[in-house]
C-alpha cells in the first residue's frame, strides 16, 4: 500500500481504475438511499461483462434510461411491464442459436414479478431457457406511485391499501414467490438482501455458473415507498432479516438446501417502527393496532419455524456474521 | 461509436451517457471524512494513541507500529507491565463486549522492541541546538529528554544516581523486572540523550547555576521523601517506611526480621510491600479508610492502588482491613507490640467534602511487631528550595512551568496534582518538551483543548462480531515465588487476535463498507492515499447526499455535513 498522502487525486483517473466491474453507472436518477439501485449495481458486478439484460419496466427501468441517456455499462434491452420473461427467452434461444455463451439477465420489479409478468416469466422457467431472473423486490408499484403488489407485506399502507375503518392497511398475505418458482423444478432459487452484499455476490455467481434457469429474489428497502431516511436502508433490510420477516433461503428444485441462520431474532416492532408504511400500528387507541402487530409477530415466527431459521450456536455465516469487516475490505470478496 | 445507427427517440440510448448528469446537483448534505479520537487516546495519560498503533500492528508492519507508539511513550514495555491503564477503561469496545487488552499489545510492542534490539527512531540535533538539562532519570526525566530530542534539542539527565530508571527499579520485580527497565531505558539513552550519574542537585550544584548554564531545565525529581506518620505524635523506634523498605529490599535484598505487620496506606506502594513481605513469611495486615475499588462502581474513597495489584495481593494472602484505622500503638518501651484499631469511614459533610469518621465502640487489637506506613511521599527540596517554597510539590500550569520562572518546568510525581503513575510522568515529560521547544522558538503556548472523542453511538457495530478479551498468563499462586515475574506477555497468536477486535474508532479501517454500498458509485477507492488520510474519495459530481455511507461506516469516520 502507498502511504504517501496524494491531495491530487484526479477523480477522473479514478473513476476510470475501480478494482471492480460497474455493470451501471453513476448519474442514475434513483432516490437517495434506493435499495434497488444498489441491488443491481452488485448483481451486475458479481454477474460481469459477458451478459445482456432484459429489463421490465419498473423504477430500475426507469432511473437508469432517462432518454437520450442510459447508466448502462452492459448491453440492455425493455420492451415492456409484462414480458422480461419472454424478452429473455427469445435472446437466449438468439444467442445459442449463434453459438454463443453470453449469459441472459432478466431483471424485474415485484410488479413485474409476483403479478404482471408471471406468465411470461413461468413459461421462461418452464421451458428451461439458461437465464438469471432476479427480482428486486420493493414490496409495492412504487415508480407509478406506491400501489399495493401481491408482494406488498401484509398490514402495509399502500395508497391502494390505505388503513383505515375498513381495515389496518394491506388486507392480504405476501406472496410466497420462492416456493412458487420453485415448483417449475428450476436447479436454483434464492432469497438475499442488500443488507448482506457478500450474499448477494456469492448467490449471483452460484447461479451464473449454473445451465438452466435460475432466480434470485432480493430484498430492497425503498426510502419513498416505506417511508424511512434514505439512510437507513441498509438497517432497514438488516432487520428484515434479523425479525424474520424476510427470511434468506436457497432452494433446489424445491428442496430448502441452504439458509442464513438468524442469530438473535429481533421483535418485528423495531423493524416495523422506521417505516411510515407501518405507522398506523402504532397508535395506542386502536385495538386492531395491537392485533396487527401481533399478527405480523407471529408471520415472523412462522417463517424461523418453517425455515428452520433460528441458529443455535455463534455462526461466521448468520445474520450476525455475514457482514463483518476486517480491515482492507476482505469481506466484500 | 457507430454514429450511422439510426433509431426513433426514445428507443436507443448510448451506454454509461448517465455520467453526464450531475446527480451532485440534488444533494443538500454532504458525506466527509473526519478524524476523531478514539476515546483510548483521549484517556492516556501519556497521550498514545492506541488506535493507531494497533491499526499499524494490524496491518502486519509491527515496527512501525513501535515507532508510533514510541513517538508518544518511549517506555512501552514497561507502562505496558504497570500501568492502571485508563484507556481500557475509555475504551469503545468495553459497551459491546470486552475492550481491548491495549496494555498487552503496549508491552507485546516494547518487549519485541527489545528482543530486535530496535533503534528509537530520531535525527540527531544539530550540534548549536539549544542545550536542555534534566533533573531526575525517572519516567519523566526520560519522557522530556526523549521529546526535547524529538523536538530537535539537546538535552543531558542528571540523576544522583548511578542508573537511569528511577522510581521503576523500586516497583518489585514481580511485576516489573530490572532486566526490563534496563533493556529499554538504556536503548533511549543510546537515541542521543546524554546522562550524567552521580549528580545531585543541592550537592554537586544548585538550581540557579543549572539555569545560568542550559537554555531551560525540566525538573523531575519525583517524590523521595517520605510524609511524617505518627498516632497522636509517636513513633516506634525502628519505624521503617514502606518505600525505604521496599528500596533497600532492591539494592541488598533483605528485611528487618519480623513475624507480623500492619502496613497503612492503599496506594502501589502499601500493597507492594505488603505483597513482599508475604512472600517472605511474613503474617501482613494492610490497613486503611478507604474503600475496596469496585471497577463497576467507583468510588470517591476508593483505595489508590489498581484492582488489579490488590486482587493479587489478596490471593497471594495478604489481608486488607478496609474501612479502619489505628486508635492507639501498643508499645513495650519503645517497640511495637500491636495496634488497637477502629472502624471508620471517609464520608461526606454538608458541602459533600469527604472526612474521616470513626465508630465508637468498633475497637479492637491486632498483634503485631511491626507499623509500616506507606501514606505517600512528598518532594525532596534540596537544591531547589527557592522553589518549592517547603510546600510537598512543586506548581506547575497545564504545561509543566513553574509559575514565576521563565525556562523551569517539571513533572512526574513531584508536581502538584499528579496521580503518582508512571504514564502520567511520561505525558507530563512529553508535554514539557513541547512547551520548552515552543518556548525556544518565541512562540505562545496555546490553551490545550480536550480532543473531540468518537462515542460508542458514533460506531455502526453490526459490522463487528463478539470475541473474548486475550487475557495475559498469571502464575499460580503456589508458583509465585522470589523475584519472577508473574505475568507473561501475550502470543503472537493471542496478539493477531486481540488487534482484530479493535473498532478503529473514529479512523478508517478500509472495511470498503462505503465503497461497496453507496448506490451512486460515489464512493470511490484509491490506490494512493488521499489527503485525509484514507483510501477513499467522495465523488460530488454524484453524490447525492443519502447519508447511508456515514450510516453503515463501522468506525464513525463519515459525517453528514449541510451542504446547500
Ligand atoms: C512501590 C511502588 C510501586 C509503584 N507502582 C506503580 C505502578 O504499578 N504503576 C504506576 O504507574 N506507577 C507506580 N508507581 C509510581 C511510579 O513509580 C512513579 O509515578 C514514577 O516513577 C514517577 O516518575 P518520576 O520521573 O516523576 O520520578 P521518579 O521515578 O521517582 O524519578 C526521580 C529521579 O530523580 C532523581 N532525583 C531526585 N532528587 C534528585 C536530586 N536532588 N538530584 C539528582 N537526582 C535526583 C532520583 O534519583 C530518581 O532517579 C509506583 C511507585 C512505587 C514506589
Ligand atoms: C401493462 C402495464 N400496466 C401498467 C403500467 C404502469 N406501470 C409502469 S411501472 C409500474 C410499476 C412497477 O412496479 P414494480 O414492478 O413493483 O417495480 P418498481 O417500480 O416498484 O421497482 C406500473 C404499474 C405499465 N407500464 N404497463
Ligand atoms: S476499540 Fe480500539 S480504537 Fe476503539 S477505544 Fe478500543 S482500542 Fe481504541
Ligand atoms: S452513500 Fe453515496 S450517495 Fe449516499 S451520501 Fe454516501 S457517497 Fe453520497
Ligand atoms: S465505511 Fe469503512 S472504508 Fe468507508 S470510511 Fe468507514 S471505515 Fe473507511
């Protein structure tokens, strides 16, 4: 390492000479703080240079093509909200027709996902075509103005699912989409979060390497959709999992074959308390308020049961352990 | 580029043209890096920066490390052995877990230093520098040579003894062996200093012709004389002070024969005593008013010396009669034959000042052949009588002047207010030198401002994981005999360890936190360091203001500042 102070730094050089591979680049117009954007930039960097993407449309679409710019590093291609599965279909049947191994990306919202395009989607993972979907899920229609998906948590506030006499928020459970994709009997289906980079990366490659369809779903917080400080995205995500709200799984075809234990799980209150979406559970005076919360307690619960989640001894791979630093950033490997 | 493609709005775009926009433009806060103490280097009495030097160890460079640590504390391998160290007590990690074993890694630093035989890193003074003297080889004499050199002045100890080292060879070998004080003050003498023995103030010459002769002179004569005792004016005849003992114990090995004995004080130097006469057979009482130190609820009575020596003391077998006092000597002629103590209490009068008061009623006798006071010791004034004005210390201002002399300063433990350890003559020793170099060149000294400190709340410490504290190697009781030393120093393994633990506080550790979870790409990683210091540089064409990179940086080294 070069000790010597340098306060001529050209940030150009610099910007040039990233030790990394930056499949989006900056300029992007992403809120402060989006989980999304950051979700993409490490899926295309641990993903790499020889890929194309299919992209839904959804805010990534959106904030990273404000015409006649593009943020994009890698060839990527829209078409529209409901067809990324077939978009990618067809590159791939293109490119193995020219004999080439470019691997297919397809990127999609939760929208574009759990509801839109699913049909599309299925018929993708039907059909065996070597692609990586990767869902970035925000828990909401959020670049047309926050309206409830079958992804959205249950009890949240959506301007589609206002609380109100009728009810606390969205009536209606979050979709079970792993095991959903799951069933089509793909080789690798897999939860992550922005909170745990490291995962993210290693999940990508694991499922890059692998001939056949692929699906990765990852959890990312939305400072505008949520209602939390920009800021706080990534403890937002952290708590997602560490509650159990969010569990971090690995399926093959449809057998749980791998999952981050949690460590110490944490009431689902302090994650629900940083975000506006959950704020009408919190006045005192409404009974249904309590029963919500307790609702969403045991929502938690379950998923430690059924995914067998809670870890029993101190694990370099928990919710814990997965994002410890060392000095000089080893971990981020 | 191919400029022919020709395509309708809106459905072609060119990779990476984001760039040209500014997404700066939006930001109304900005991250920026900023140092702050870590609250280990804030609590040092001698001013180490721990932080930095572990940082340095950390990172596999462990001579550099040394270097920086000597640069503050040229006696780490022997502070690292008895220093109460406070930063422990200040340190960040303690909140989560265990802080860090920092006085390990100091004397695992000294005592590498002194296997490799490694030089103390500084440029000769040019040959007209000024000229400084330095009275007293202690901790603080040495500090202030140490730093007067550093500072690119001359400087000669004088001592009346035949050795450097001082008050550090009358600390028990079993807690800090000579071999140790030797191998690390004669290698600083060798960096330049010059050292007279044999020379004492008020016999070989006076303070006011030490003056006439050096540019300024630092005095360190610690505190050689020992504080009057007696109950309600008696004494037996063959009264001997603990530190007397404790001296002539180091220099001939031997004791005044004796059975029993009540030792009185609860600093160093009672249990040190109490501890070697234990060790010699002796039945040994240390009696005192003050409270047994409870580290987890300190008190304002609390006994002086560190809870660690007094835990020691007490398995080695010595007997701690807190909360008492002596009412009465029981003598036959003029020899002790026991004690009638009391119970009493320091406790505080209306204006909350602590006094002393005893219970009636609470009387009893203890037997024994002999009184030992060890209640403190006061400054020797030979030579330097102009001076100390027959108070016990000499005052100083915050930067070790003698009120109404322009070129006298002193430290250490002759100077009023001092807490008596070693550390403190250092940073005393260290500050001085600055003052006298500053002095020299004309200039103010400036008021010293407390340094802005990371708190605990300031670290993300997700990014941290639980560990235990690497504890030193203790002799067993049984084992503990003679002159050897009873703690070991850490492993290289127990070291490598105990370094990971450290937060970094308020400095960068080059976790890449930032740099991997800015969404913007704003966050950029440089081979050459930059002007801050890190490896990292905010790029503001992009940022835009979201502050999680401050939010997520472990060590508390980002900072959201206004930026409109
Ligand atoms: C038994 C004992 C145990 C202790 N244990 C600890 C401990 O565990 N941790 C800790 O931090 N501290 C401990 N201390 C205190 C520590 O030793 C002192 O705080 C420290 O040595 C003070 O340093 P100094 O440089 O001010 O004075 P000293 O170390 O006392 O040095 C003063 C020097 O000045 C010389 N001198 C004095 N007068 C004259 C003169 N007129 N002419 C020439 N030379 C002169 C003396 O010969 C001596 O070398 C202990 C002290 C004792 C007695
Ligand atoms: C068929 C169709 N219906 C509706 C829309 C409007 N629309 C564009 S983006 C979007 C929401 C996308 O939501 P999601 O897929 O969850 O992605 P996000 O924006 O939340 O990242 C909608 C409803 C559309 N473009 N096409
Ligand atoms: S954790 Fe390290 S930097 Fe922080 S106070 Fe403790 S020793 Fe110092
Ligand atoms: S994370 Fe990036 S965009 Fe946000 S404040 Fe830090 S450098 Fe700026
Ligand atoms: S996040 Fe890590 S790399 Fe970035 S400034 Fe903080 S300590 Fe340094």
């Amino acid at each position: 390492m070069n000790t010597e102070k340098n306060s001529a730094i050209s940030i150009e050089q610099l910007r040039r000479n990233q030790p990394r591979f930056e499949g989006i680049k900056s300029g992007h117009r992403a809120c402060l703080g989006c989980g999304q954007a950051l979700a993409a930039r490490l899926v295309t960097e641990a993903a790499g240079p020889d890929v194309v993407v299919a992209n839904a449309t959804g805010c990534l679409e959106i904030f990273t093509t404000p015409w006649p710019e593009s943020a994009w590093h890698i060839p990527w291609m829209h078409s529209v909200f409901e067809n990324a599965g077939a978009i990618a279909s067809g590159m791939e049947a293109a490119l193995k027709a020219q004999g080439k191994s470019t691997k297919v990306l397809a990127f999609g919202g939760d929208g574009g996902t759990f509801d839109i395009g699913f049909q599309a989607i299925s018929g993708m993972l039907e059909r065996g075509h070597n692609v990586l979907y990767v869902c970035f899920d925000n828990e909401a229609y959020m670049n047309t103005g926050i309206q409830r998906s079958s992804s959205t948590p249950h009890a949240a506030m959506t301007t589609t699912s206002p609380p109100g006499s009728e009810r606390m928020g969205k009536r209606h459970l979050k979709k079970d989409i792993l095991t959903i994709v799951a069933a089509h009997h793909i080789p690798y289906a897999a939860t992550t979060s922005i909170a745990y980079p490291s995962d993210i990366r290693k999940k990508v490659r694991r499922a890059m390497d692998i001939e056949g369809p692929t699906f990765i779903h990852i959890h990312c917080p939305c400072p505008l959709g949520w209602g939390h400080d920009g800021a706080n995205s990534i403890k937002v995500a952290r708590l997602a999992v560490q509650t159990g709200l969010f569990p971090v799984i690995e399926l093959e075809r449809t057998e749980l074959i791998g999952s981050m234990p949690i460590r110490h799980p944490k009431p689902v209150v302090e994650y629900l308390k940083m975000q506006q979406r959950f704020r009408h559970l919190f006045t005192t005076k409404d009974a249904r308020a309590r029963e919500e919360l307790e609702h969403i307690q045991a929502l938690a619960d379950h998923n430690i049961k059924h995914f067998n989640l809670q870890g029993d001894t101190m694990d370099a791979l928990d919710s814990d352990g997965a994002d410890t630093v060392r000095r000089g950033g080893m971990r981020w490997a | 580029m191919n400029t022919k493609l020709k395509l309708t709005r809106g459905g072609f775009a060119w990779g990476d043209t984001s760039c040209n926009y500014h997404t700066g433009t939006w930001r109304v806060q900005r991250p920026q890096h900023e140092y702050r103490a870590a609250p280990c280097h804030a609590s040092c009495p001698a001013g180490e920066d721990p932080q930095a030097y572990i940082a340095l160890l950390d990172s596999g460079k462990p001579q550099q490390a040394w270097e920086e640590l000597v640069s503050i504390n040229p006696l780490p391998a022997i502070t690292g052995r008895v220093c109460p160290h406070p930063c422990e007590t200040g340190c960040n990690r303690g909140d989560y877990d265990q802080p860090l074993a920092i006085h390990s890694i100091e004397r695992y630093l000294g005592d590498l230093a002194i296997e490799h035989d490694w030089a103390y890193p500084v440029t000769a003074p040019p040959a007209d520098a000024p000229h400084i003297a330095v009275l007293g080889a202690g901790p603080a004499g040495l500090s202030a040579a140490w730093h007067c050199l550093r500072n690119g002045l001359q400087v000669t100890v004088f001592d009346e003894e035949a050795e450097a080292g001082g008050t550090l060879f009358t600390i028990p070998n079993y807690r800090l062996p000579d071999d140790v004080v030797r191998a690390e003050t004669r290698r600083l003498l060798k960096a330049g200093i010059n050292f007279t023995a044999d020379f004492k103030l008020g016999r070989e010459m006076n303070l006011d012709e030490l003056q006439r002769r050096y540019a300024a002179v630092f005095l360190a004569p610690g505190v050689m004389k020992s504080s009057e005792w007696s109950i309600d004016g008696v004494t037996p005849r063959d009264l001997h002070q603990g530190l007397h003992l404790l001296k002539e114990w180091g220099d001939v090995g031997a004791l005044p024969p004796m059975k029993t004995a009540v030792v009185i004080g609860g600093g160093n130097t009672a249990i040190d005593i109490a501890r070697l006469l234990v060790r010699n057979g002796v039945d040994t009482h240390i009696i005192i008013h003050s409270s047994m130190p409870d580290p987890a609820h300190p008190l304002a009575d609390d006994m002086r010396a560190m809870p660690r020596e007094i835990n020691q003391a007490l398995e080695e077998g010595v007997k701690i009669l807190n909360h008492h006092g002596i009412k009465r000597l029981l003598l036959r002629g003029e020899k002790v034959t026991g004690i009638e103590i009391i119970r009493m209490r320091k406790l505080p009068d209306d204006n909350g000042k602590l006094h002393r008061i005893a219970f009636d009623g609470t009387e009893s006798i203890l037997h024994v052949d002999q009184v030992i006071p060890a209640i403190g010791q006061i400054v020797d004034q030979q030579g330097m009588e102009d001076l100390v004005h027959g108070e016990h210390h000499i005052k100083v201002d915050a930067w070790g002047q003698v009120a109404g002399s322009e070129n006298v300063f002193a430290g250490g433990d002759a100077i009023d207010g001092n807490g008596g350890t070693v550390t403190e003559a250092v940073g005393n020793g260290r500050m001085t030198a600055q003052a006298i170099a500053m002095k020299l060149k004309q200039q103010g000294l400036p008021v010293i401002e407390p340094p802005v400190v990371v708190h605990y709340e300031n670290l993300n410490t997700e990014y941290f994981e639980p560990a235990p504290r690497a504890e030193q190697a203790v002799l067993p009781v049984a084992e503990r005999v003679g002159e050897t030393e009873i703690e070991a120093g850490l492993s290289v393994q127990q070291v490598e360890k105990e370094t990971r633990r450290c937060f970094s506080c308020g400095s960068c550790l080059s976790c890449d936190n930032c740099w991997t979870l800015c969404p913007d790409n704003a966050v950029l990683k440089s081979k050459k360091m930059a002007a801050d210091g890190s490896y990292y540089v905010f790029d503001y064409d992009y940022c835009k203001g979201c502050g999680l990179c401050a939010m997520e940086c472990p060590t508390g080294y980002i900072l959201m500042v206004e930026d409109i």
